[in-house]
C-alpha cells in the first residue's frame, strides 16, 4: 500500500514539476522575446523625441542616464550628443537596429532618420539593464509558480492519501483480522473498484474455512470412531492373553500394534486441539520449571520400566502459555527422549533464564540425531532411517506436534548434540512472561 502511494504521488509531482518546467523555460523565451520588441519601441520613441531637441547651437555634452547614449547627426556631421556617446558613430546611418560594443559594455544600438528636420538619430541603451530588467519581470511572475510545487505536492498527497483511504481500509481490516477469525470482509461503504476485490478474499476465506472445518471434522471424527474399535481390540487381547503363552511373538506383536494405534489416535486428537484460538482462551502464567516436575513425576514411569536416571535443574521461570499444550509439548519430549535412550541411560531438564528468554533444554544419552536429518525429525510421519528406530514404538507425530505448539506459542526449537558422550539435546528458547502480562 505505501509503495502504490508513494509511486502515485512521486509520479504525479514529477509530472507536474517536469511540464511547469518546460512551461517556465518556454514561457521565459517567449516573455523575454517580448520584452525585446517593447524595449525596442521604446528606443524608437526615444529617438523621436531626441530629435526634437534643440540645435541652435553645435551641443555635446547632452547630461543623461548612464545606461543610454545618443548622437544626433546633421549634414554628415554631429551636431549633438549625450556625454557618454563614443566619438565615433553609434551606428550606421541606415535605419533599423543592431549591436555596438563601447564603454566596456554591449549596447543595442538604433539609427532613426527624422525627415522633417532633416537629421539622423542614433541612440544606444545597455544590453545587461534591459535583460536584467526583463528577468525581473519575468521571475515576479515564474517564481510563484515554483514557490507553488510544494502546495501542490502537498495537495497531490492529500488527494492521493483520500483517494486510497478505502483501500487502506480493507488493508487494516485484513491486517488486524485474527487468525481464527474467518468471517467474510464487510463489504459497506466500499467503493465499486474494492467490491470485487473483497468478493474475491471473501470466497478464498469461504474456501479456507471449509477446508479448515473438513480437516478437524475428519480428525477427530476418525479419531473418535477409531477408539471404539482399540478399546474392544485391547479387550479381546486381555481374553486371548488368558489363553496363550505371555512369551507369544504373536501376541507381543500384536499389543504392540494396538499400542500402537492407540498412540497415533490419541496424537491426532492433540494435533487437532492445538489450535491457536484455544491457546489464546487458555494462555495464563506459568512456572515451566514446576510444570516440567510435575511432567517428570506423572511420567516416570517410563523412565523406571528402563532403569533410565532423569534429572531437573535449573530456576523457577514464568512464561505465558497454555498449560494443556506446554504439558502435552513435555510429554512428547520426555517420552521421545525415554524412547531413543537406552537402558540405564541418562535424561537431563533444565529450565533457565538467558536475557530476555527463558531456555527449556531435555537432553538424553542416546545415540542422537545425525545433523542432516534435525530438520526432517519434524516432518508427519517421519522415523528413524535406523531398523532400531522403526521397532521403537512410536507414531511419527510427537515432534510434528511439539513444533506445532511452539509455533502457536511464538517459541523457538533447535537440535544439537547433548552434553553427555552421545545423545541428542532439543533446545527450546520461550519468551519470558512480563509483569504487565499478569493481567
């Protein structure tokens, strides 16, 4: 929007300056032409009248202006002249007008035959004082002209500024529109050139919200629809468990696939609920070191099956958040992190402030994440190139998730090697809860 404004308005005024530009030069060329022919009229009526002055005596010391000079000549001789006249002859006795250098200066100079009187006339008026005084004139008039550009450089803007106002309003309108806000733009007080514009956002929002409404109405109806079926399928192993051997691969198998989906289900529906319209309802303050504890607590179990140490430090550090999310982001962290650690491995917590910010760092002791795959560990569905890592139960949704939320939460997430031998240590930087967001 500011660069069409400013395009429009640099491109009207430099129009505007351009055309007043080459009207000031040709109106200067055409007024200063005119002034020459008025100048010249007035030479000419000068001599008429320098010719009636009075010869009865041979006179040439004439007092005058310094910037006109005369010779009046009869029977080939001067007869008189002004004192400032050269000795020599102004100019030809031929009737008309030319250019005479003398004195240090150029004068115009004219010749006028009186044929009453029998005499000529020459006369001679600076070039300098006629062009100064015809710039004069001419400026008095071309200066308010430019003295004008900015007022209407100024108005131009005005105009321009008014002309786009409707266009900065959609503008705002979509800018400030929130993220789960998908109502149609009002289409009031709109002027016909933005109608079709706003029909247009409106029908690709209309698009938006129904494919937004069909992806949540199929995720959580198949996830809804498909617990039905693994509570009866976990019902069924507990009969067949009665019946067979507990060491049956078979059986093992197949809990692990129930185990399984039963994973992925429950993901989904996590996936589904973080939304951000949620998060904002339900974002409060909160002290992430005592939510990591109570995480630790509610899940050691995982950590205990494998005989895995797992270890809190840090500070007590407030952020602005969802509780439901940032815990479901700590269970997927910490159940990733029991997942790849062997047993009696080592997990680390730690929760400390740096600047601004306010650091979460989980790092385990197991063999890590190669550096070229850290990126593609968040994409859906995405496991393990290892055979190791495709027989550790798992979905391929916690960290799709994880990254998930911490877009939703304006948080960062980086991948690096842990500070133990081997092991991977996932770095997440929060911005920490100001006073003012107590309210």
């Amino acid at each position: 929007m500011r660069s069409i404004r400013t395009f429009l308005i640099l491109t009207v005024i430099a129009t505007l300056i351009l055309f007043n530009f080459i009207a000031a030069i040709q109106g200067y060329r055409s007024s200063m032409a005119e002034a020459e022919q008025l100048f010249d009229q007035q030479m000419f009526n000068t001599a008429m009248l320098i010719a009636n002055l009075p010869l009865e005596q041979n006179t040439t010391d004439f007092s005058h202006s310094g910037d006109i000079a005369f010779q009046i000549w009869k029977d080939g001789k001067i007869a008189a002249s002004s004192s400032n006249a050269p000795v020599s002859a102004i100019a030809e006795l031929t009737p008309g007008y030319g250019y005479i250098n003398f004195s240090g200066y150029r004068w115009r100079a004219l010749a006028y035959f009186d044929l009453r009187q029998n005499l000529w006339v020459t006369l001679a008026e600076r070039s300098d004082i006629r062009y100064l005084l015809a710039e004069n004139v001419i400026l008095e008039s071309v200066i308010p002209l430019l003295i004008g550009i900015p007022l209407v450089g100024l108005l131009i803007w005005l105009i321009v500024n008014q002309g786009l106002m409707p266009l900065t309003q959609l503008s705002k309108q979509l800018r400030e529109k929130k993220a789960e806000d998908l109502t149609p733009l009002s289409e009031m007080e709109l002027r016909p050139e933005l109608v079709q514009i706003t029909r247009s956002v409106n029908s690709l929002i209309e698009r938006l919200r129904s494919t937004l409404e069909r992806e949540k109405r199929f995720t959580a109806d198949a996830a809804h629809e498909m617990r039905t079926p693994i509570s009866a399928l976990k019902v069924q192993l507990h009969n067949i468990a009665e019946e067979v051997p507990a060491d049956s691969q078979s059986l093992i198998q197949l809990r692990a696939g129930v185990e399984r989906m039963q994973h992925l289900v429950e993901q989904l529906l996590v996936l589904y609920r973080s939304t951000p319209e949620q998060l904002a309802e339900n974002s409060r303050l909160l002290d992430l070191y005592t939510l990591a504890q109570d995480v630790m607590a509610e899940q050691y179990y995982l950590f205990e099956s494998k005989n895995q140490s797992i270890e809190l430090v840090g500070d007590h550090c407030t952020i602005n958040g969802n509780d439901i999310a940032l815990t479901t982001l700590l269970k997927n962290l910490l159940s990733n992190a029991s997942k790849y650690t062997p047993e009696s491995g080592q997990i680390k917590i730690s929760v400390k402030k740096q600047q601004q910010r306010v650091r979460l760092t989980v790092e385990d002791s197991g063999p890590g994440v190669p550096e070229a795959l850290r990126n593609r560990i968040f994409d859906r569905f995405y496991r393990g190139a290892h055979q190791s890592d495709r027989n550790i139960l798992g979905c391929g949704l916690g960290l799709t998730i994880v990254q998930h939320i911490l877009v939703l939460l304006g948080a960062t997430i980086t991948v690096s090697n842990s500070r133990f031998p081997t092991g991977s240590a996932f770095i997440i930087d929060f911005s920490e809860a100001k006073k003012a967001d107590a309210s």
